[in-house]
C-alpha cells in the first residue's frame, strides 16, 4: 500500500513539514517535467520547491535557500 504524498514536505528535521516515515522511501520531484534531486522542501498548492545556493550559508550556517515557483510533482522512486 502506497501512503499519498502530502502537499508540503521538507528534509529538514527542523521544519514543522519534515516526515521521517514518508522520507524513509525515496521521493523524487519533478519541477516542470524535468527530475530535480536537490530539492530541500516543496509545496505542491503554491507550486514551488527550495533549493541550496552553492555553498552559501546564511548567519547561523544553515544552507541560503532559493525558491523557485513552477509545477510541482513528487513520487515515489520505488
């Protein structure tokens, strides 16, 4: 049985949208049609995905965020 994938999720286990059950499966995002695998969070209603910016880093040396809108769709890589 396959668990739908929600409408926001984030690999970050700071984020309030971070599921460590569902990430346990590999998800992939396809960020208009195109396979994308450093996404960091998307949102699948606001049609959108973060990515890492380089090397950058902000005050608190987490990784600068770019957020780039367009059709968001994730799946299962299994």
């Amino acid at each position: 049985m396959t668990i739908a994938l929600p409408d926001r999720l984030s690999v970050n286990p700071a984020s309030p949208f971070y599921n460590e059950e569902l990430l346990q499966r590999e998800v992939g995002i396809l960020f208009n049609g195109k396979e994308k695998t450093n996404v960091e969070e998307y949102c699948i209603s606001e049609g959108w995905i973060k990515v890492t910016a380089g090397a950058a880093k902000d005050r608190f040396g987490n990784p600068m965020m770019i957020k780039l809108k367009g059709q968001v769709e994730p799946f299962y890589k299994d």
